[in-house]
C-alpha cells in the first residue's frame, strides 16, 4: 500500500508540473504582455526596458526554468489590472468557491444518491423511468437557463433568497442548486449504472438465493461493493465544481475563483489566469490522490493492482 501511495503521489506531481509548462506555453503563444501594459504610444526604449525587466529577453527555457521556480513557491508575479500578487488574489477567492462546491456537492449528493439507489432497485418500473427522466432533463438543461429562472422564480417573484451576493446559507443556496443541477443528474445515472452492475455479480444473486433478506443485500453487499465507484463520481464532481463553476459565479456575482478567472481572461490579465489554472489543477489532482488513498485502504486489491 505504501509503494502505491508513494507512485501515485510522484504521478500527480508529474502531472502538476505538466500544467504548469503548459500554461506557461500558452501564455507565450497568446501573445506579448509588453504590448498589453504599454500604450500604443511607448517609445522602443520603454519596450525595451520592461521586456528586460521581466525577463523576456532570456531565452526561452531559462524563462521556463525561472518561471516554474517561482511558481513552486507560489509566486505567478503580479497581476496587471489590479497590481497585486496573483496567488493573493486568487487565496482570497478560494474561501467562496470552497464554500459554493462544498453546498452544491451536498446538494447533489442528497438528491443523486437516493435518485440512483431507486432507480437502480426498481428497474424498469415507473420509479426506473421518472428518476432516469428527471436526470436526462438534468444535463440538458444549460447551467446560465437555471441560474436565470431560479433568480427569476426565488428571487424575484417569491422574494425568499438573494438574487446575487455572498454570505450565509440564503445567499449560497440558488447558485449552489445551479451548480448542482447539472452534477446530480450525472451522478444519480452513475450510481444506478454502478448500482445495476453489482446487481448482476454472482454473489449477490447467491446471497439472494441462500433467503438473505433484502434489505441486507442492498446495504451489505451492493451498497458496499458500489461504494468506490460513487465516490470516485463525488470526488470528480467537486474537484470540477471548484474550477468550473464560472457561469454560475458570474450569473450570481459570486466572487469566486470562477468569476476572477473570467474577468482576468478579459483583461488578458497573464498572472492571474496562470495562477487560477495552476491551482485549479492542483484540487482536482489532489482529490483524485485523496481518493485513491481511500481506495487502497478499502479495497486492497487496488494497491495490488
């Protein structure tokens, strides 16, 4: 178990590094921040001077070397809009999207799980066929036309919760259900696919046949044996909440990690935008790692493997 924590832990690192020449290829290939901090009317000695100052006279893999230093210790330099620390900024907006994915994953955990579990127990009955169309209108349904009809419903016309903001539960609540939307209805159709899979193993259908009652089936075996597949779907699902709710942090004017990468791609603002995508990559890596720490000690057959 230990060798296999170990090699998983070098692959994210590996993998980290990887977004981290890649976002610096990009910020290259987008175009030269020289011309986006100087007017139009700088003389060739201003562009000169700052390209020396930072550093873009070097060659090209003496940049990379000094930029991935940097980034290592958390320094993606200043932003160009706001003239602070990127990595400031972006600490300062980890708190909001934290707080928004936790309540979203919630959500779709308490309305997914049950929604699956049925489905997937009733197969073929009208439970199979109204929890598995209320999935399909899930993911069809586009994230900014919920955002929009729950401000309009929730907000506007009922008057119960905030239609924009941060704060308590009222002000997380519509974009959280936003967010969550689209999360529950591919994770209840996961869960029941997990769910049915187990249903078909051998062992259960033995455990059903020695008179097992079956509401120790679904618990003890099914539940159990689906277990790692769900969690892998919620782990998944928050580490693309805490990166991918952009919309729904700008229909809600939630300032989180997604509004600030949106307003810095419009500002062409490099420091930032290399920094949100850095530490975006680095949750999503790291709970895939926390997850697969949990695999190994529930299931031993995964270090092995």
């Amino acid at each position: 178990m230990g060798a296999f924590i170990l090699r998983r832990m070098l692959q994210s690192v590996i993998v980290i590094l990887g977004v981290i020449v890649i976002t610096f290829i990009i910020s290259r290939v987008l175009g030269d921040p020289v011309v986006l901090l100087l007017p139009p009317e700088a003389s060739p000695e201003q562009r000169a001077y700052l390209t020396k100052d930072l550093g873009l006279d070097r060659p090209m893999y003496i940049q990379l070397a000094v930029y991935v230093g940097k980034v290592i210790r958390g320094d993606f330099g200043m932003s160009f809009r706001h003239e602070e620390p990127a990595m400031k900024l972006l600490l300062e907006r980890v708190p909001a999207s934290l707080y928004l994915s936790l309540v979203a994953t919630f959500f779709s955990v308490c309305i997914a799980l049950p929604l699956g579990i049925i489905s997937a127990i009733k197969r073929g009955t009208i439970f199979d066929r109204i929890g598995m169309t209320l999935a399909l209108l899930g993911q069809s349904i586009p994230a900014f036309w919920a955002g929009i009809m729950m401000i309009l419903l929730f907000a506007v016309q009922l008057g119960w919760f905030p239609p924009s903001g941060y704060g308590g539960l009222s002000y997380v609540f519509l974009p959280a259900l936003t967010l969550a939307f689209f999360f529950t209805a591919a994770t209840a159709r996961l869960t029941r696919s997990s769910i049915l899979d187990v249903l078909d193993m051998d062992y259960v259908r033995y455990a059903r046949l020695k008179g097992v009652p079956e509401r120790t089936v679904i618990l003890r075996h099914v539940l159990r044996n689906s277990f790692i597949t769900i969690l892998n779907i919620v782990a998944l699902q928050l580490g693309l909440l805490l990166g991918g709710a952009v919309i729904t942090e700008f229909i809600f004017s939630w300032p989180g990690i997604g509004r600030l990468s949106l307003d810095a791609i419009y500002n062409r603002d490099y420091p930032v935008i290399q920094a949100t995508v850095v530490v975006a990559a680095a949750f999503f890596v790291v709970i895939n790692l926390l997850v697969d720490i949990i695999y190994s000690a529930t299931d031993p057959r995964v270090s092995r493997r």
